[in-house]
C-alpha cells in the first residue's frame, strides 16, 4: 500500500528566546573573520575568485546560502535552541586543523577550515536541532573554497587520452607524445586551461544545488550530481576533439584561435541548460514520505546558557596569537641566511663550486627564505647544476615550498613528463630521489629532485605536506628545502648524478644545510 506523509506537530510560535542572540552569533563571526588573521585566508579565497575564472562562482555562494537559510525562515522559528558544547569542541578542532594547515602552506586545508568555523560557531550557539535544519546551506558554503587543482593533471590526461581516441576513430593521423598531440596539419598542447576544470567545479556547485531543490529521495540526488560531474569531463574531450577537427578540415585557419574557447562556453551553457531540462522531467512535486518527529520550540532566556558560544569564540581567537608567536620562534632561528645553505669543496677529480651562467635553467620556485644556485665540473668534464630553495615552517601563505606555483617548469607537457623514484648516496647516507627529463631549451638535461623537512629527506609531495604538519605540531623542525641536480641528459647522466651525491653524501641528503657542510 502507499506511504503517506505524516506532518511534523510544530509549535509555530517564534522562538523569541533565541532571536536577541542572532546579532550576537553575527557579531562573533564577523569579529572573527575580519579582525583576526583569518581575514587573510578568507582574503586568499575571495583573490581567487577575482583572479581565476574557475572559482568566479565563488561571490554567488554566500548569497544562495543565505537564500537558502531564508527558504527555511518558517521551519527555523520553531526549531529547539540548545546551545551545545560540541560546538566549542568543534570550534577548538577547525583552530587546530587551521593553524596546522597556515603553518605547513597547505592552503586549501587552510581555506576549508576556516570556512568550517561558521557552522562550528552555530553549533556552538544554536545547538545541533539548529545545525540539522540548516545542513544544507551551511554545508554549501564550503563551495566557496577554491578547491580542485589537484586535478588538473588527472583532467588533462583524461582529455587527451579521449581526444586522442576520437581522432583515431575519426580517420585523423595522429601521434602523441605525453600533452602534445600533432596531426598532419599542426601540434595542440593540452595545457592546464585545457583541463577543463572550470567547467567541472562550476557543473558541481550547479548539480549539488539542483539535486537539493528539485529531489528528496538520496538515490536521484547522487544520480543527478554524478551526472553533472561526469558529462563536463566528456563533454571537455569533445571540445577539444572538436577544435581539433575543425583545425584539420581547414587547414588550421579555423579552431586554435580564440574561437575554441567561445565555442567551448557555449557549448557548456547548452549542456548545462539539456541536464536542467532532463532532470525536471523525473523531479519531486510532493514533499519527501516518512515520518517527521515533533519539533517544539523551545527559548531560551538566560545568559548563562551562552556560554557555549563565548567559549568558542575564545578558542577560536586564540588560534591566531598561538601561531604568530609559533612564526616568531622559527623566523628567529632562520635569521641568518648565509648559513642556511653551504656549498662543499668538490670531492677528488670533482671541482667546483663555482657560479652558474646568468642563461642557466633554474627550476621555478619562489618565495623562499633564500635560494642558490651552484656548479660543479666532473672528471668526464660535464658539469652538474644545484638548485636549492629554502623555506620556513610556519611562515605566511605565499611563501610555502608545496604550491601551484612553484614548478620545475612551466611547460605543461614537460612537467607531466613520466617521472621514476631511484636510490642514492652512499651508506649511511642513503635517500630516495625523483628524476626525470626536461627540455631547456635545445638542450635536454635529466634532473634528480628531492625535498627535506627538517632532517628528514622526503620525494611525494603529499608526504611531504603530511611531514610539514607534524613538525609544525611537535615544533621538530624550523625549515624545509627543495634540492634539484641537474646535468646534460647523455649515455653517462645518471651515473654522473650517481657519482656526485655518493662522493658528497654527508653534505648532499641533508640539503646542503649549514650544519652538514659547514666547517
């Protein structure tokens, strides 16, 4: 037989006790975020909508929050307020994982907890009766962290690889090699913007958004953001496949232009506008069936009760001053720059060090406490290049080692380039490396890259980020390096490497620091 929906006995009557406290919860937020160093990580985020047009939609987010909030403007008078102490726990924990994630660069863990904060402190004011009637809205505020970028490299692997296969079904000749696809009439480089990641997240915020107001039931929700994730990825292969077409059948006249990126937006907005279309034909008119428990309003009248949001408020500003004291701990030990990073006398037939050419390739990392460059000639009379870059723990957003914007190289294809993990040193000295190739310019150079935190030698960058984070916690370590060897990618480049960190080991796996090569 048919459900039938049982509607909830609420009391209607306003909460009168609790509506004085809204400006106060207000207040604390805006204290919190404006008046503290919050302010710069949500700074941070707001600098990303302005300057990227994949997280444009980012000034939307708090606006269809508060509508949505609105929406639920009769249900919320007469939900139960209970201030809770797991709010303030909530609270103290986004602190921690805030300060963790500022003090080790990790910038989007940074973003979404400090985002986190304001469903903490409504936890903290209101009670979870509160939180559960608003899960939603305030769950959709985490759309305003610029969030994603880690999978550009998987995106553009998938466009190629699918672009690459229509071309082949298509009769097109082609020939790939890593992001460079080439037919008979011309090469297309699938570069990051080619990722289509702007058309993912912004295809997401729409589909999670869609699914809430137009289905009850959990099964058509995750059905219809599945597909408002998965058709942007085919949908972006398409495009390209497309641009690509058009370049072979007219001789390049048309397509790589500006004109693949109009015909790429338009093409989103018909998709976009189909699935809003598709979905309204299997939408819910009727409220969702079940049985709905009885909410009773009940004020509250004494101060006393608010304790709980004080209290959070209190864990919350204590952040900030725990982490710029921690800063000024290890912006004292890293004072001295000059021994940070020491070079060693070349060890038998081995000479140097000696400067590099002003021309010479050096990787792209910046915002480093300090940065160096040497040179050392080898017996086979080759020379070897070392970079290393130097950065604190602990130090402000925009100057972190892991980031978007530090890379060996710019070239897309290049730093997509397949990478393998070898050992090296000698013993007692032994370290785990990454090499790969790279073109600079007409020259191809075979590069060996590891990064050091503290005294500890680490490849993976998420390891590293987790290694970053422990020491900013245990206070273990004031600095982490990045080290780059470098040397013409011939028959003997590898044992040249090899031969180098073996014969300068002491010096060499610890990153060149003062300590170890020092006299």
């Amino acid at each position: 037989m048919p459900l039938e929906y049982e509607s909830a006995q609420v009391d209607r009557t306003p909460s009168s006790g609790g509506a004085p406290f809204v400006p106060a919860l207000l207040f604390a937020i805006v204290l919190i975020i404006v008046f503290t160093t919050y302010f710069d990580s949500f700074r941070s985020i707001v600098s990303k909508w302005s300057n990227d047009a994949a997280y444009s939609h980012g000034f939307l987010i708090l606006p269809i929050s508060a509508w949505l909030v609105w929406r639920k403007r009769a249900e919320l008078s007469a939900v139960a307020i209970t201030p809770s102490a797991w709010g303030v726990l909530a609270t103290a924990s986004c602190t921690l994982v805030w300060m963790v994630a500022r003090g080790s660069g990790i910038l989007v863990v940074e973003q979404f907890s400090a985002v986190a904060l304001i469903p903490a402190l409504v936890l903290a004011a209101f009670g979870w009766p509160m939180v559960r009637a608003l899960l939603f809205p305030l769950a959709f505020l985490f759309f305003a962290v610029p969030f994603g970028r880690a999978f550009v490299p998987a995106l553009m692997q998938v466009t190629a690889d699918f672009s690459t296969l229509l071309l082949q079904w298509s009769g097109v000749p082609v020939l790939r090699s890593h992001m460079l696809i080439s037919i008979p009439s011309g090469s297309f480089e699938i570069a990051r913007a080619c990722s289509g990641l702007n058309y993912l997240i912004t295809s997401l915020v729409l589909g999670v958004l869609y699914a809430y107001l137009n289905f009850h039931g959990w099964r058509k929700r995750v059905i219809c953001v599945a597909a408002f994730v998965v058709v942007p990825i085919v949908l972006n292969g398409l495009r390209v496949y497309l641009t690509i077409l058009v370049s072979h059948w007219t001789d390049m006249r048309f397509g790589p232009g500006y004109e693949h990126v109009t015909f790429g937006r338009i093409f989103f907005v018909v998709i976009i506008v189909l699935l809003f279309w598709l979905g309204r034909r299997w939408h819910d008119t009727d409220p969702p069936v079940g049985h709905a428990a009885s909410i009773v309003a009940n004020p509250v009248n004494s101060w006393m009760a608010w304790w709980t949001l004080a209290a959070a408020c209190l864990a919350a500003l204590v952040g900030p001053v725990l982490l710029q004291q921690s800063m000024a701990r290890a912006g004292a030990a890293l004072s001295d720059t000059t021994q940070l990073v020491l070079w060693p006398a070349g060890a038998g037939s081995w000479q140097g060090p000696t400067s590099p050419d002003s021309g010479n390739w050096r990787p792209l990392y910046r915002g480093g406490i300090t940065e160096r460059q040497a040179r050392y000639r080898a017996p086979d009379g080759m020379d070897v290049d070392i970079f290393v870059a130097v950065y604190g723990l602990g130090r402000t957003q925009g100057a972190e080692m892991i980031s978007y914007n530090n890379m060996l190289t710019t070239a897309d294809r290049k730093s997509l380039s397949p990478e393998i993990s070898l050992p090296a040193g000698a013993e007692g000295h032994e370290i785990t490396v990454r090499e790969l190739q790279l073109e600079v310019g007409a020259e191809t150079r075979l590069v060996w890259y590891w990064f050091v935190v503290g005294q500890r030698a680490v490849t993976g960058t998420f390891a590293t980020k987790a290694l970053e984070a422990a020491m900013v916690v245990t206070g273990g370590a004031t600095d982490e390096r990045i080290v780059v060897l470098s040397t013409p990618a011939d028959d003997a480049a590898r044992d040249r490497l090899t031969q180098f960190v073996r014969e300068h080991a002491a010096c060499v796996t610890p990153g060149f620091q003062g300590a170890a090569c020092g006299p």
